[in-house]
C-alpha cells in the first residue's frame, strides 16, 4: 500500500471516530501534490459529498495571509512593521500609555499587545459597527498584561492590522489580499465573505456536536467586521498554491510569490508562548506572524489554525522536508484539523505511530464532559435567594465606552438582553445575580449578570463577564428621557427658594436642564428617572404641584 494510500485510511478512520461529517485536505511533498482530496459530506441531510472545490470558512487560518500582507508592504518600502502605529494612524491610542506609544504592527502580528481577546465586541458587532469603531473602542479595553510581557491573542489587533495594511495599498483589506496574493497565485474561488459562500452550489454547511454528541447544523457566521483576523474563505484547490508560496516555492513554473526574506520575517519566532504541550505532543515553540512554531520530533512545523462556528481548519508547513498540509472540516472546535496533519507527518517521514486521534479524543472526550459536569455544578452551587426587585426595574439601556450598550427587557416573565446582533434570556441564578444565555450557533455560551444600585436602591449598571480573562465590566445605566418632552421641561424651568436659599433652573436644548445655586455657575442636571435628576452626587426631583425635593430641603417654584 502507498503513501498515499495508508494516508487516505488514516483521514476517514480519524473523521470518523471525530465524528466530522465532512473534510478536505491536500497534501504537498517534493514539489507535488501527493493528495487532494474531499472526504465525508458537506451536506449532512442530502449527503452530498465534500470534493476539492467545496468552500469552508478557514477562520483564523487567515493570519498568515495578513501577515504575508504586511510583509510584502515592507519589501515595498511602504510598511515599518516596527513602526508605532500611532505615527500611521493620529489619534491611534490603547488603555496602556506605554503600549499606546510603542505598539506597532509586528506587536499587532505576534499578539504581544498584553490585550486579551475581547471578542465579544466584534463577534456581536457584526453587521452594526465599522472597523474604524473598534479602533476607537480600543483605549477603553483593559488590557491582561503589561505591553509585550506575554503572548496573548487578539483579533482586534490583527484587524487594525489588516485595516492599516489595506489603507498603505491604496485600497481595503479585501483588495489587497486579491491583488498581491491571491490573483498571483491563482486562488480564483477563494473570497472573504460568507454571503458569497452562501450562494456557491458547492459548499460546506456548518455543524456543531451538541451535549449528547449528535451533529446539528448551525447558522453561518459572518466575519466581514473582524475580516483580517478570520474571513477567508477557501477549498483545498485553492489552497495547493498556498501551501507551496509558504514553502518558498513557485508556483506553475513562476518565481516564488513570497521571498526567502519575508517568509523569514514571518517564520521567525517573535513572541515566546507558555511552554506548555501542544496537540502534538511537544513543547510550542512559540509565535511569528500569523503562525504558530513547533518542534515536532526534531522538525520545526510552521501553523496555523482556525475555530468559527461549525468549521475548523489547519495550514501547516514543514520548510525544510518540502512538506505542506492543509486540512478543511465543517464541524466547529474539533481536534481532527490538529490531529490529521500530525498522522500524515509521521506517515511521509516513516516515524513511528504516535495514535494521535486515540490520545486526543480521549482528551477531547473529557473536557467535553468537564465542561457539561461544570454547568451542572453551577446550578447546583446557586444560592435559594429570590430576586430583590420586581424585574421592570432592571429594564433599561446601559453603556459600557468600549463595548457600547446592552439593552434590557422584560418578555413575559424573564428578562432578555440584546447586544449587538446578540439576544438571549436571563436566568436568574440568586438575589440580583443571573445567567445572559446567548445561543452562538455551535456553542450554548451563559454569561454571569449581576446588576447593582446606588445609595437610593436605584439601579444603576450591570457587571457582565464579558471578557472571560478580566473581572466583570461595568455598563452604567443610561436615563430614559423619552418621557422629558418639551413641555414637561419648560414647566420646571424657573426659579426655587427655600427661605433666603435660591435654586435657579433653565433650559438648554432637547432633555436638558441647567441649575444655578445660589447664583454659582450654571451646570447640566443629568436625568436619573421619571422627574429626579442629579447634579454634584445630590437629587433634584421635581413634583407636579411645583416643588423641587432635594437634600438641602423642599424648595418652592416662584417664577
């Protein structure tokens, strides 16, 4: 039996203990495709099979074709990847005054920024926000760790990146990966946007593995906000050429796409990672731009993989053993992208087996149920203590300057919450603590509410675990002013006193308000609720008989 042969069993023994309806992988050795090929289905209820022009989503994959990107500005001379990006963007600022100074795109290409992922903001904004509004929700992330202490990934930093790169082209993102990468290389089916995908007769659905391991379909999900960091979409067709540029070799008998000195500057380690053990069983090197290093039994493998929902992907080079494998499957999170490429390694180098599918679904098996034991525990550790309010005093928007705003409501008898493009219930977990249940397609994600209240048991924001690796945010809740008409206003324009004590109100504009006391200075009284506003951290509520209620008494309306 062949090579090729052998490998073929390998992938549908492991797609299916996996249970992976479909996939695509290509192999490249000495200059050749060795295997191109479809296994499974990409449509579970009409069985249609995967061939090698059907589409998947290559998610995070994408990276290296950003990185590539920027790399071939430098050659150009349009690009300092150590620049800071301030000097390329004017106004550009993080949280982090020293990471605001000093970060610059190779910061943004090997995730040593010391921001944590956030993203959230980008995964709900989809479809809502620009990618000029996630660079200005920048400064308002708080970061994990100190600037370039730490390997710590980041998507919004490589769409900054991708952002930038596309600006330097002259064009978008989307047209620069066209024209200096994909065109040259005769990637003629590979596009960036999944409403594409949606219409070509041949393409992967998405599928998730519910809680009892039954596959499902789940909805596409769109990446066109965070493009750089994850939107390509692509086949194993495509990808043949692909593999051989980031081998150095050219393609169709043209010269090689990418130089020896840009595949260099990518490949070259420029953020250590945890020294932890990788999938494949040795030590992660650590992370170039847009790749993942290895050292796997001696070779050094450059990679990178992608996780959306109901996809997973896998590009992986060898450089010196010619070696380049490329692994497409329609399930989302499955160690099948990561274990494959590893099998077919030891298949071409004739190293002995190393049962990487029996060792990592063992792996896989348990932390699936780790984590369904862990929800369990989380119902079972909720305190007996019933709410404190009746639910209509929760409703309302509340504002986060970074994440932007979450909006609550009462249907029926539960709240829901509604963020970006994302909407889900709240389950009360104990007293004002519950559960936003967001259903993300190949994931069901439950994250911790607990909303507080001032000195005057008003409500006043939601903390929300929005960013896993950081302490809950903060979202302040926002007045409604919808009910401050014009002519409620002018009623409570004029003047109070109390004694010889004297509070002057007027209007300025739509819901505004100002005070004077005592003939100080005007300032804007803020709208709390109904007819009470706030001015210097005091109460000011206006009644219909023309009082004015506030700390320093009831003030009477004369003019």
């Amino acid at each position: 039996m062949s090579n090729v042969e052998r490998i073929r069993e390998h992938i549908e023994t492991e797609r299916k203990r996996f249970s992976v309806p479909g996939c695509a992988v290509v192999v490249v050795a000495r200059g050749e495709v060795l295997l191109a090929a479809g296994f499974g289905t990409r449509n579970v209820d009409e069985g249609e099979p995967v061939t090698v022009e059907t589409m998947f989503p290559i998610g995070s994959a994408t990276k290296t074709f950003t990185a590539a990107l920027c790399a071939s500005l430098v050659e150009e001379g349009r690009l300092d990847l150590d620049q800071p990006v301030r000097e390329l963007m004017p106004g550009f600022r993080l949280q982090d005054p020293v990471a605001t100074e000093l970060l610059s795109i190779r910061d943004c290409l090997a995730h040593r920024s010391g921001l944590p992922r956030h993203d959230m903001l980008w995964y709900a904004g989809e479809g809502q926000l620009s990618r000029d509004d996630l660079v200005a929700a920048l400064p308002y992330l708080a970061p994990l760790k100190p600037f370039r202490q730490s390997w710590d990934y980041n998507n919004l930093l490589y769409t900054l990146a991708g952002h930038l790169a596309g600006r330097l082209h002259g064009t978008s993102y989307e047209d620069a990966v066209q024209q200096r990468l994909l065109e040259p290389l005769g990637m003629d089916r590979t596009n960036f946007r999944v409403a594409e995908v949606e219409k070509d007769a041949d393409r992967a659905r998405p599928y998730a593995l519910n809680d009892d391991g039954v596959v499902h379909e789940v909805p596409y999900a769109h990446l066109d906000l965070a493009g750089p960091a994850g939107c390509i979409n692509s086949c194993v067709r495509d990808l043949s050429p692909w593999l051989f540029t980031l081998l150095g070799l050219g393609v169709d008998g043209r010269p090689q796409l990418l130089s020896d000195a840009l595949l260099d500057e990518i490949r070259t380690n420029a953020m250590p990672r945890p020294a932890i053990p990788s999938l494949s069983g040795e030590a992660i090197v650590g992370y170039g731009l847009g790749v993942v290093i290895d050292d796997y039994r001696g070779h050094r493998v450059v990679h990178h993989g992608g996780n959306i929902d109901g996809f997973s992907s896998q590009v992986a080079v060898i450089p010196k053993e010619g070696i380049g494998i490329a692994v497409l499957t329609n399930l989302g999170s499955t160690p099948l992208r990561d274990v494959l490429p590893y099998v077919i390694v030891d298949e071409l180098l004739g190293l002995d087996d190393r049962r990487h599918g029996e060792t990592h679904f063992a792996l896989w098996d348990s932390v699936r149920q780790g984590v369904a034991q862990g929800r369990a525990r989380e119902q079972e550790t909720a305190q007996a203590l019933a709410p404190v309010r009746p639910l209509g005093d929760y409703t309302g928007r509340y504002s986060h300057p970074g994440y932007g705003d979450v909006s609550i409501d009462q249907d029926g008898e539960r709240l829901c919450a509604t963020y970006g493009r994302l909407r889900g219930p709240l389950e009360h977990r104990h007293l004002e603590v519950f559960q936003l249940v967001l259903d993300r397609g190949a994931t069901q994600q439950r994250i911790p509410v607990q909303f507080t209240h001032d000195l005057e048991a008003d409500v006043d924001s939601l903390l929300l675990s929005i960013e896993p690796a950081l302490p809950p945010q903060r979202f302040a809740r926002q007045p409604d002013t919808s009910h401050l008409t014009d002519e409620l206003l002018d009623r409570f324009a004029g003047t109070y006193v109390l004694d010889a004590f004297e509070l002057l109100v007027a209007r300025r504009g739509p819901h505004n308000l100002l005070i004077s006391v005592a003939g100080g200075a005007p300032d804007i009284l803020t709208p709390l609720r109904d007819t009470t506003f706030t001015w210097g951290g005091m109460r000011y509520e206006f009644t219909a008989d023309g009082r004015l209620l506030t700390a320093y008494g009831v003030f009477t309306r004369t003019v």
